[in-house]
C-alpha cells in the first residue's frame, strides 16, 4: 500500500517528469514563556506548501542577515501570529492591542525588504498580510472591534470566528482586475477569518484588491509583476479549490526563481 509521501512522489512524476522543487522560507513565532523556549509553526503552513510541490524550511528570527535570501530559498511565506508593534507606524499602543514580538516583527520587515530586492515571490497570510504592509510603509488597525465599529455591526462580518478554522464564515469580494482574481477565478469567495487587526494605510505600490462586506481590506497586492500577495484569511487551514490555486500559484512563481 503507498502511504502518502509516495503517493506525492507519483503525482510530480506524473506532471511531466521529476521536477526539482523550489525551497519556501516560512517566518514562525517564538515562544519564550515555555521552558525551554520554542520556534512555533501550525503544520497547515508546511503541508499546503508541500501538497503543490515546495519544500518548507522554517526562518526563524535572528538579528540580521548578510546572505541574500535568495542563496537558499525561492520564495518568501509570512505566517500568521500575534499582534504587530504599533511604533512601526508611529502610534502608541492601544489598550486593546495583544501581545506583540519586536524581534519578530523586525525580522520579517527585513525579510520583506530583502525578498522584494531580490526580486523573490512573497505570500502574506493573516498577520503576513498585515507585515508586507507595514514593511513597504503602511498602517494597521491595533483593534477592529475598537478602531472600526462598522465591522461586526449587526452581526455582519465576524473577524474572529469562534467555529474551527478549516469552515469558512464570511464572504471576499476580489476585484476583477487583480493577481488573486487570476488565481481564484472568482469575485466572491468564502473564507475563513481570525483577526483582530487589519490594514489601515495602504503603503505605497500596494494594491487593496480584496474586501470583506464591512469594507475591512482582505487582500493586497504589488502593483508591479513580481509576485507579492498578501490575505487576511488562513487559505492553509481550508480545503477549498481557491486555497489550493492559491498556494500552487505561489509554489509555481518560486519555482520560477530557480534558473
Ligand atoms: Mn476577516
């Protein structure tokens, strides 16, 4: 009987032939309140960019970075966390705001800085979203509920669902024009939705192209070719077809960056 990992095998194979496949560097959390300390990642990000033929490497946070990223990765993925260090946009933070990790926040502003010199495919998802915006020089709401009142009026759109998070709850409209609508191939999907911030400033060479019924911005763009996406929701924990084009297209524009 073949076990999955061999199923994986066959299916490349069948695509044309063996290909090679391109490396995906994945941001992760830092847990210092455990003892001993832990480097945390949901197994969702490693198995969705696996299924479509990537190989995940975990980059965790370290102070700085000479090497080019592009020396041992094709491909940039910010996962999702806590809360983002509101001095990053100069405000103070709000009452509301959660636990935030300096470190973290800075490695991926350079991780950012640095994919998008290099000219690397990046995917922001949740709080990864909400990091590409902050690294090109935008802003966030510190707390939806506090800062945006229209979202969740009336019981509208709930951005923290409480059901699991492999069920979607609220609707995406995607506009028409954009690079997710090409992958997508809808105007209106359903996803799934865990967040209490969201992006405020748009930074410049950005792209809104994707909103929740609220008008809260779910999906982000460059306004140039390199591929730059960023989504509020978490396409890794959903089954849905969209989730998958999403990654694949991903996987496929780094393994654009190997030759
Ligand atoms: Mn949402």
């Amino acid at each position: 009987m073949t076990n999955i990992f061999m199923a994986d095998l066959i299916d490349f194979e069948k695509e044309g032939g063996p290909l090679i496949e391109p490396i995906v560097g994945i941001t992760c959390s830092h847990d210092r309140n455990r003892q001993p300390d832990q480097y945390q990642l949901a197994g969702a990000y490693c198995r969705a960019v696996q299924k479509v033929g990537g190989i995940p490497v975990l980059l965790p946070a370290i102070p700085r970075m000479e090497r080019p990223l592009s020396s041992f990765c094709q491909g940039l993925l910010l996962s999702g966390g806590g809360d983002f260090d509101p001095g990053f946009f100069g405000e103070a933070p709000h009452s509301a705001l959660g636990t935030v990790d300096y470190e973290r926040d800075c490695w991926e502003i350079n991780l950012i800085r640095k994919a998008r010199r290099e000219g690397l495919p990046i995917l922001g998802i949740c709080r990864g979203m909400q990091a590409i915006n902050i690294a090109l020089g935008g802003s966030l709401y510190q707390d939806l509920p506090s800062q945006y009142p229209e979202s969740g009026k009336d019981g509208l759109v709930e951005h923290s669902q409480s059901i699991p998070g492999d069920q979607v709850t609220h609707r995406v409209k995607i506009a028409e024009s954009s690079l997710l609508y090409k992958i997508v191939e809808s105007t209106e999907i359903w996803t799934n939705s865990h967040h209490h911030q969201a992006v405020k400033g748009t930074a410049p060479g950005l792209e809104i192209t994707a909103w929740s019924d609220d008008g809260v911005i779910e999906g982000i763009e460059g306004k140039d070719d390199r591929f730059l996406l960023g989504v509020q929701w978490h396409p890794e924990r959903l089954s849905t077809p969209e989730s998958h084009r999403l990654f694949a297209a991903f996987v496929r524009a780094c393994r654009g960056k190997m030759d």
